[in-house]
C-alpha cells in the first residue's frame, strides 16, 4: 500500500498555507486568502510558487524561506484526520505493507510521521529530494517500486490529488482516492481512480474489495493482464 501524506493522513493546511504567505509577503509579494490557497497542498511546491510568482526569477528564494518557517516548526502545524491513525494500525496488523510516498522532501516527512507515531507502522518512508528530484509523483512512484522491489499488480496507491492517481497509473496501479482531502470527488475521479473513499474508517474494507489479500495482484490488475494478452 502506498500512501500520500498531505490531505490524505494528516490537514497540513495551517502549516503549509501559513509558509506559503509568508514566503510571498517576506519576497513583497501580496498574497492571496488563505482560503483560496488550498490547492497549493498536493502538487510539487516548485510548480506552485511559479504559479504565485508568474515566473523561476524568485521562486528558489520563495523556497528558501518557505522551509526555514517549515523546518522551524510550521511542518507540525497539522492534524490527523480523524480514524486514519486507527485504519494506518488495522491495515498494518492485517499484514499490508505500508510505504509512504509523498512529494513533500523526504526530509520533513520522517519528523511528520514520528510527531503523529505514524513511523512504525511504514516499512518505507519515501519523498522528494529538497533540490526537486522526484517531486512528480509518477517519477517517485516508480523510484519506489524499484527501491523497495514491489510488484505493482500487487499493489494500490491512497492519496487525495489528481497527482496521486496519474502518477500511479504511469506505472499500472489503481489508486483508491480519499474524499476527506483536498482534490475532491470530481477531480478524482476525472483521474480515474479506482475507488473512493468517503471517510478514513471505511478505507479497510475498500482496500480489502481491490486488494482483498496482501502480496497478491488486486482484481483490476489481474483484469488488465488478462486484457494484455
């Protein structure tokens, strides 16, 4: 199983919005409402301070002071949604390996996990380097898979973006997509995911529909096979 972090174990809204507008108002930049900066929670932090800054000429020195709020302490400025720390346990009890794979540096990601008592639970924890490598979720997913040499038929992908779910399927896997994130019914499922998931309490028994026994290719993944032939 791989998981997503932002918007899919943890609301790291207040943290991750509040670095964003002081990024821009430390560079003199006018910042928009928080409320109207969610979606910066999800895709590559790069790609979303081109956005806000129309442009690269600052976007490194936006980065810059966006981690050094981040790394002081904003990067715990979030909250569990509530069940996920259960169904993390369930799931990990009923013998699913648990990865996590999230473009958020890799870096920030282990503390995130620890300060939640989430990490035990993970048999890998995996993000993007702080230079940008890795940042696309399909470039990180396949990096996954070959580090921790896993069969992506025997695999299913959790996050709340449209990013989670096209980054999976680059490499054949279904992603269960999460409505208590960010990305929202319709733009999961313009992505095609798999399934969704309306509250973190139900997600075991829809992974056990896709993926009813750990270490064996789910039924959308046989399906495929068979097609391929």
């Amino acid at each position: 199983m791989l998981f997503d972090l932002d918007g899919t174990i943890t609301d790291p809204a207040p943290g991750i919005i509040g670095s964003v507008i002081h990024a821009l108002v430390t560079l003199g930049v006018e910042a928009p409402d928080f409320e109207t900066l969610h979606w910066t929670i999800g895709p590559p932090l790069r790609s979303s301070f081109r956005r806000l800054l129309g442009g690269d000429e600052r976007v490194e020195q936006a980065l810059d002071v966006y981690r050094r709020r981040y790394r002081d302490g904003a990067m715990f400025e979030a909250t569990l949604y509530e069940g996920i720390a259960e169904t993390i346990a369930a799931l990990d009890a009923q013998g699913y390996t648990l990865v996590l794979a999230t473009s958020k540096p890799h870096v920030f990601a282990r503390p995130i996990l620890a300060h939640f008592a989430l990490d035990h639970h993970f048999t890998a924890i995996h993000g993007s380097e702080l230079d940008g490598r890795r940042d696309d979720k399909g470039e990180l997913i396949g990096h996954i898979l070959a580090a921790e040499r896993i069969d992506p038929a025997c695999a299913l992908m959790v996050g709340d973006r449209e990013y989670d779910v096209k980054g999976a399927a680059r490499h054949g896997i279904g992603t269960i997509g999460v409505l208590w994130g960010h990305g929202g019914e319709a733009e999961l499922g313009e992505a095609g995911a798999l399934a969704l998931c309306r509250e973190p309490q139900d997600l075991c028994e829809v992974i056990a529909e896709k993926l009813p026994f750990p270490g064996t290719p789910s039924p959308a993944a046989i399906r495929a096979s068979q097609f391929r032939r």
